[in-house]
C-alpha cells in the first residue's frame, strides 16, 4: 500500500479512486479530522490557531502571507509523507480548493521537488475523456503495487 | 444585535478567526456569511468586474455583490485578508470600493497576521458597530447645553469644555499616569471656562485610557476614537454636510476616516510603524534641540529633497536623522524631511485604504507642526484644513456628541 498525495488536496473525487485501489490517500479533510478531534475546540469549525501558521514556517518563510502557511500546516505534512502524487491540471473549484491559489502553487511544486512518482491528468470534459481519466489513475495505482 | 458581514481570504487558516468574532462579541455585535451559489462565484467577474485565481477571494467578491444588492443582509462589513498578499491587497480595496460606491454600509478594511488578536481589533470593530449603532447621535451638528470632553491619548490628555456649541475652556497635559492627566487636563478647561465639575452636564470619554477615564469620572459616554474624532474634526472644520477626509496622525497610531455627512463611511487604522507617527516627530524635535512646537515653523523653511529619510521604523528612521546631521545637513531640512517622511508614509499606507475627498482635514496635536500639513498637501496635491482647535478634536467630538444623550 502507497501513501499517494492527491492535487487538489481537498479533492474527495481523487481520494475515493486512490482508496478503492487498496492505496491511502492523503488529504486534508483528515488533516482536519485530526485537529477537531485530537485537541480541544478552541477555535472552530476548523480549530486553526495562531500556532498553526508558526507550523507553515516549515515550507514558507515568514514573509509569506500567514493564511498561505497554516495552510501549508495541513498539508505540507501530507506531501512529506506521500510515497507517490496525483496532480490534476485545471480542476475547477468543484473538484476541490484550497481557497488561495498561492498555496496551491506551492504544493504543486513541493510535491514535485520532491521526486516521487506523479501522474498528471487533466480535468475530464466528456464521458469518453472521464472513463480515460479513470483508467489512467488505476494503471498509475496499480503500478505503485 | 449588529450584524458585520465577513469578507475575508485566509482568517481561517490564520487561525485568527476565533479572534475577529470574540472582537465582534465584545462590542455587542455578531459576525455573519452572506451566503452565495457556486454560480454567483462563478460568475463573479460579470457583476464585480475580475475573477481571480485564488478562490476564497472571489467568494469574498461573490458576497460583496450579494451585499449590495440585499443591503438588509447585513448592517456593516469587515474586509479581511493576508498581509503581504498582493492578490489579496488589490481584492480587498477594489471590494471596499464597490460597497462604498453602491451602498451606504460602513466598511472596514484590515490585512491581518497570525498575531492578530481580537485586542488589535476591538477599536476598530467598535467604530463600525458605533457607526451603526448611533447612527442618529454621529448626525448631531450642534452641542447644547454645557457638556465637557476628555479624550486620554497615548502622548497627551486634551479637555474642553462646551457652552451652546461654543468651546469655553480647554486644558492639554502630557499623559503620564492616566487618571491623574485625564484630572489635571479637565481641571484646566474647568479652570479657563470658569465653571465648577458639578455644573458640567454631560462628560464623554475617548482615547486609549477611555475606559480607565470614564470609569474614574463615571462619564456619561464613553467612545472609540474614530467615530469621535471624526465628528470633532468635520465640527471643528465646519464640514458637518457632504464628504470629507480626516488624517489624524497621533502619538502611537494614525487614522484616515472618510466621513459622509459627518459619519465615517470606511476608515482604517495603523498602528505598526512608528517611523509613521507623532512619536518620530518628537524625537526629530529633541535631536534637533528644539520644542516640538518650534518644529513645525523651522520645517516650514527646510526643502526635505536635500536630505534621505523615509523609513516606516523609528529606529532607521533615528539613524537618518542623525546620519544627515552628521553629513552636515540643515535643521530645517532635516526637520522638512521628517514631517515629509511621517506624511509619505500615511499616504502610503493609509490613504490608498480610503476615498480621499475634499476637504482633507488634519488634525490632532501633530497637524499643528506646520511642516505636516504642508508635506501631505505636497502629496495629495490638494489643500489641507487644520481647523481651530485641532488638537482638541477628540474631546470637542466627546463633548459634542455627549449633549446628545442629554435630550434622550
């Protein structure tokens, strides 16, 4: 079994086709999961606190913007424990956001200096390109074995 | 209870949003999300004119648009979003832009940190919420009866006292332990007007030690500065009617508030910077071995252009002072330039937050160093209004507004 990272983080779609192939998908939701349930609520929904941004310091200096950095304190450590990646080109807001583009930018580019197999798809448009998109994703899976 | 719309980019994941709606709570009101269709998001570039790549910002745009067009959504609006974005930065003020042009919500805008508490915040959520909240009361043009202001700054503590719209008295001390400042400056304009305490109808608070103050002399209203300030200067300018923009730069923070008919409309607040405030004037006033309010007179005569100084740190700020000394430079040219630099700095930061209208009026202590007013007409390139009384503003705005809640 894998630990496969999938982009965009929050993507639900990704994780549920890593999942059915007997991988682990790492995704944000459990990132948040973790948050509300190991500590006590002191901020929610998500209980981001202050120190979580001081976490992000970790992948971005502190120079960049504290909402990009407690960001990066949920999912950069995703990225490094992530033995391969899915990247999905385009994906559109109903695939899964991160809210702020910077971020996103900079996972894409932590996920790929980091050398682990990625497979890059682009958003399906038709029922023929989203069969395709499918197929690729469980040969990529599959492959990992 | 008030209800401040949120619009912001990454409160969240700063984890500072606990803090915005403990700042919200403090001050009676509630922070709400107007709520948008992914199709609004989608399409926001066809009401609000941009879309951008970061999500969140174009839901913020998504509910400003909403905001307009259901003004009984919400009763004020706080633009949030990163600080050092740049995305964000251009966001936020086109957003308080299209509320402001399109509706008569007051906005605020604030570009926060993870260090953001809801402390930084209150002062400012507070004005909104008064804004709001006595919007009747900030409508108030003329000051009855006889009422006496206090307003307890971080440098100095200002009094006046009113008869029938007239100031009577006023008393200016340096602020040292605040209660005891906030008596000796009421027991000055006491003194001038030659009136007794007990006779005094009404007292309004402001300030940083407003609630130590108010507390002390148990004052009838105790108030933010910004709604106060404001009202003091268009008062105290006679611009009670149509836009305005009050600059006050002050000993520790400096505000820029556009006013409507009296009434700040959006405003903004610094504080991080002290190469930007009253504070740096006063120390170029003791380095240069002359009384702040010799200052203003000798920058009058300097050209700021034959001296380097523009540095948003007091420290570096200190350091091309006396580099440019040292170099061999002119007092007044060194004295031009810091009010030059103080000035470019408000402008710089402050006055990119707010619609800059006419008439532009300074005020507070600082705006009587002549050199001030004349660097930001430089910058503005519009002539500037120091009313009588300028340093008073607050405490003619509390004692203003105090006759007020007298009628009711």
């Amino acid at each position: 079994m894998a630990k496969v990272i999938v982009y965009p983080p929050t993507s639900m779609i990704l994780s549920d086709l890593v999942e059915r192939t007997g991988h682990k998908a790492l995704v944000v939701p459990e990132q948040v999961r973790k948050l509300v349930t190991s500590t006590e609520i002191e901020s929610p929904p998500l209980n981001m606190t202050p120190e979580e941004p001081k976490k992000g310091l970790r992948y971005a200096a502190v120079d960049v913007p504290s909402g990009v950095r407690g960001r990066m304190a949920l999912i950069g450590p995703l990225i490094e424990e992530a033995d391969a990646a899915i990247i999905m080109e385009d994906p559109g807001w109903l695939t899964g956001c991160a809210g702020c583009n910077r971020t996103n930018e900079l996972v894409r580019l932590l996920i790929r200096t980091k050398g682990i197999p990625v497979l890059d798809l682009k958003y399906p448009e038709n029922d023929s390109q989203a069969r395709e998109f499918v197929r690729k994703i469980k040969a990529f899976l599959e492959g990992l074995k | 209870m008030i209800r401040i719309a949120e619009l912001s980019c990454g409160a969240e994941y700063s984890g500072i949003q606990k803090e915005i709606e403990r700042a919200a709570e403090t001050v009676g009101a509630k922070i709400v999300y107007p709520e948008v269709s992914l199709d609004d998001i989608l399409n926001v570039e066809e009401k609000f004119g941009v879309r951008v790549s970061s999500g969140d910002l174009n839901m913020a745009m998504a509910r400003a648009v909403r905001i307009v067009e259901n003004p009984d959504l919400a009763d004020a609006v706080i633009v949030m979003t990163c600080f050092r974005c740049a995305e964000a930065a251009i966001i936020r003020s086109e957003i308080r832009k299209f509320i402001h042009e399109r509706s008569r919500i007051p906005v605020l805008s604030y570009s926060f940190t993870e260090r953001t508490t809801a402390e930084t915040l209150l002062t400012r959520m507070e004005a909104l919420v008064t804004t709001v909240k006595y919007r009747g009361l900030l409508g108030r043009e003329r000051q009855t009866g006889l009422t006496a202001g206090i307003d307890s700054g971080s440098t100095t503590t200002k009094s006046v006292v009113m008869r029938d719209n007239q100031v009577i008295g006023t008393g200016w001390v340096p602020t040292t332990e605040v209660i005891k400042s906030a008596e000796d400056a009421f027991a000055a304009a006491l003194k001038e007007a030659g009136v007794q305490k007990e006779e005094v109808q009404g007292l309004g608070v402001t300030g940083y030690g407003r609630f130590l103050v108010g507390k002390h002399f148990n004052a009838r209203l105790v108030q933010e500065e910004i709604t106060v300030n404001s009202k003091g200067a268009v008062f105290l300018a006679d611009a009670q009617q149509g836009p305005a923009t009050v600059i006050d730069i002050g000993g520790m923070d400096n505000k820029a508030i556009a006013v409507q008919d009296g009434i700040p409309g959006g405003f903004t607040m610094g504080g991080i910077c002290a190469g930007a405030s009253g504070r740096f004037l006063e120390l170029t006033s003791r380095r240069l071995g002359v009384d702040i309010t010799e200052l203003g007179k000798l920058a009058l005569k300097g050209n700021y252009q034959n001296v380097a100084m523009n540095s948003y740190c007091i420290v570096f700020g200190t350091q091309s002072l006396v580099n440019s000394l040292s170099m061999g430079c002119k007092p007044e040219d060194v004295a031009m330039a810091a009010c030059h630099s103080v000035a470019e700095q408000v402008y710089e930061q402050q006055l990119q937050e707010v619609e800059v209208k006419e008439p532009v009026i300074m005020v507070g202590g600082t705006s009587l160093i002549e050199g001030l007013p004349r660097a930001m007409e430089e910058l503005l390139h519009l002539k500037v209004k120091v009313p009588p009384h300028a340093q008073y503003i607050g405490a003619v705005g509390s004692a203003l507004l105090v006759s007020g809640l007298l009628e009711g």
